[in-house]
C-alpha cells in the first residue's frame, strides 16, 4: 500500500486525547486518525448510495406511472369490450 503524509493541526486537548487512547488500546495516534478517516469516509460513502438509490427509485416511479398511464385508458377498452359484446348479442337476437 502506498501512502502519503498529510499534515494538520489539532487542539492540544484532542491530542491529548488520541494519545491516550492510544496507549489504553495499543495502537498508535496514526492508526486511530486512520480508522477516524475510514469512518468519516463510510458514513458519508453510505449517504452518497442512500441518495443515489432514492434517485434510482424516483426515476423507476415515474417510468413506470408513464408506462401504466400511457396510451388509451383502460376504462375505456373494457367498456369496450362489454359494451360492444352487449351490441352485438341484441343485434343477434
């Protein structure tokens, strides 16, 4: 794995704290902003696909009310079909 170093400020207080954090778990200070910048990525990773998926699902949503309210309605190739029926049994009779 090729890495890179980066370069940035914290509190002292927040220092502080990764190191001694750092001594009860037995990783280092890098490991833990490592694992700190893993989860930032995740978190925001999971949003991106959430929002992704929800504009998935909008664009399925309209194809399909397209596709179910295109063309003739149904209504009406049923009456259609009943009436016409009806029509032609009195026409027989």
């Amino acid at each position: 794995m090729q890495a890179s170093k980066t370069t940035f400020y914290l509190s002292n207080e927040l220092r502080a704290r990764l190191k001694s954090l750092a001594a009860h778990s037995g990783k280092s200070v890098k490991d833990l902003l490592t694992e700190g910048a893993e989860l930032v990525l995740a978190r925001h990773q999971t949003r991106l696909d959430r929002e992704e998926l929800r504009r998935r699902a909008a664009r399925a949503w309209e194809r399909l009310r397209d596709g179910l309210y295109s063309g003739v309605p149904m209504a009406n190739e049923a009456d259609q079909l009943v009436y016409s029926a009806r029509r032609s049994r009195r026409t027989k009779k």
